[in-house]
C-alpha cells in the first residue's frame, strides 16, 4: 500500500502528464471552487454503459497508454 503523499504526488505527476501543467491547474482549481461530490460523479460518470462496456473502455485506455509510453 502507497502513502497518502504518494497519491497525492502520482495523482499531480498523472494530471500533468494528461493534461499539461496550465490545464492541470485548472482542473485542480475547478475541484476546488466548486461543491464536488465525487461518489455522485462517478455513479453518473458512465450511467449508460454497462460493466463490459466500461471495462472494455479500460482496456482499449490501457493498451493506448502502454504503447504511447513504450521507449524505443
């Protein structure tokens, strides 16, 4: 199990990695200023897909990002 620190640090290391340094901000900042409960967005995030289909846009996520990080 990895410390609350070090969610913390691979959470921003991700979101800068995703989005760039100005855009992670943003989303940090939007968090932030606005009442956000993330157990009701999440519930809603994919209210339309069923589990195969939500586990099978994992997978296609994860295949994508293992190959944009393979080094040469």
């Amino acid at each position: 199990m990895i410390t609350d620190t070090e969610i913390k640090i691979k959470g921003i290391e991700t979101l800068i990695e995703t989005l760039g340094e100005l855009n992670a901000e943003r989303f940090i900042t939007l968090l932030l200023r606005e009442p956000f409960d993330y157990t009701k967005w999440q519930r809603a995030l994919w209210s339309d897909k069923s589990i195969e289909e939500v586990s099978q846009m994992a997978m296609q996520h994860r295949l994508t990002s293992d190959s944009e990080h393979i080094e040469p």
